[in-house]
C-alpha cells in the first residue's frame, strides 16, 4: 500500500492530578476508537517497565530518595526514550492515548517550588499532543477516591499545588477541560465526541514538538 494513503495517527494525551479517572478514560477511549476500526494504543508515563522507569517507581513507592531536579530529569528521560516509539506508531497510522506526559512533569516538580521554565525546558522538542484532555476535579473529591494515599505524591495539600500549576501555569485554550466529578460513562460520552471532532481535523496535520 502507498504511504502516502495512510493517514497518520492522532496523539491523544490525558492529564490531571492524581486519582480523577485518567487510567479508566484511556482504556474507555482506546476501547472506543478500536470499536469504531481505528487502530489504537494505550501508553502511559511513567513507564514503570524500563531500567529508567524502575528506579522512578522505586521512588514513587517511598523506597529510595532522591535530589527532585535527578529525579525530574528521570521522568523527562523516560519520555525522550520514548520519542522514537511515539513517532513509530503515529507515521504507520496508530493512534496514541496516553496517561501523562509532559505536563505532569512539570506541574509536579514545579510544585515542589522548582523553577517552572527549568522544568519546561528539557521537555522541548518530544512530539506534541495533538489533544489535551485535562480532567478536573476538586483536590478534596479526589483525595477521598480508593486508595488515594499510596504513593509518594498522594497528599492533598500538594495535589493542590499541582492543580494550581496545572491550570494556571498549563493550560492554553486548546486545552479540552472536562468535569470528572461525573459518572464514568457520561465522561466517557463527552470525550469520545471532543474527539470525534479532532479526528477529522488533525489527521492531515504534522506531528508538532514542544517549544
Ligand atoms: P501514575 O500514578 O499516573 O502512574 O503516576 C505516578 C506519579 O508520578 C503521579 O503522582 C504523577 C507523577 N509524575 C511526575 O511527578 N512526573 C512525571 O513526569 C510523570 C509522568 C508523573
Ligand atoms: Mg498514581
């Protein structure tokens, strides 16, 4: 088959602080474009599976610690190894929806009070998302969610900082913000239409990086 007659897969990236639904909406949403015959991968950060990805999640579980700006580089390091995986999938016409990225590496090392453009700069030039779903809930709601409280970041008063990082720092129009305080299915409807739209309209897109 030409090349050219394959249209490139859409980058679908979902952020929020911890324990608003992300997990679920991707697997819903991987589940829907598949149904619809749209090929469609999952991915998240961190990548707990590689050797990077381990020491991260050694520190997530409050096993080792660690300097925060080491750490920030490891996280960012764990999406650059990514790059080319990324690129694969998208130029054979994969679609990608992941939990985390960039986004979440900054708004959770700034908020620990790092320099917000030290943290943005070594994310510049991984590819872009295409979409970004921001899941938003009140830090109170959230940290009543199971099993809040398990991992390192998990306390509410710095799961507020996040959300401030995120939304006022973060956040630009293109963002698609989307109440998550709602049952599943009723937030799985209204991403699945947000997009619906955005398929018909990126799909002869280039892939844009981080600048
Ligand atoms: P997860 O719960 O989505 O697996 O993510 C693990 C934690 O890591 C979560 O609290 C968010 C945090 N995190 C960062 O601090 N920096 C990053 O770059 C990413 C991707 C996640
Ligand atoms: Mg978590």
């Amino acid at each position: 088959q030409n090349k050219e007659m394959i249209n490139r897969g859409l980058f679908i990236l979902f952020e929020g602080v911890d324990r608003v639904g992300k997990s679920t909406q991707v697997q819903n949403l991987v589940k829907f474009l598949n149904d619809k015959q749209l090929s469609t991968k999952a991915m998240r950060f961190p990548d707990r599976t590689t050797p990077i990805g381990t020491i991260i999640n050694a520190y997530l579980q409050n096993s080792t610690n660690m300097d925060d700006r080491a750490l920030h580089l490891l996280f960012s390091s764990n999406r650059w190894e990514a790059k080319d995986s990324i690129y694969q999938a998208l130029n054979s016409g994969v679609n990608l929806v992941v939990d985390r990225y960039s986004y979440s590496g900054v708004a959770y090392t700034a908020a620990k009070g790092i320099d917000f453009d030290w943290c943005y700069a070594c994310e510049k030039g991984l590819p872009e998302p295409d979409v970004i779903i921001y899941l938003s809930m009140n830090s109170e709601d959230a940290t009543k969610r199971g099993d809040f409280g398990g991992e390192r970041y998990e306390k509410l008063e710095f799961q507020k900082k996040i959300k401030d990082i995120y939304e006022s720092k973060l956040m630009t129009p293109k963002w698609k913000v989307v109440d998550a305080n709602r049952d599943i299915e009723t937030i799985s409807k209204e991403i699945s239409d947000i997009v619906n739209k955005e398929l018909d309209i990126i799909k002869n897109k280039q892939i844009s990086t981080i600048s």
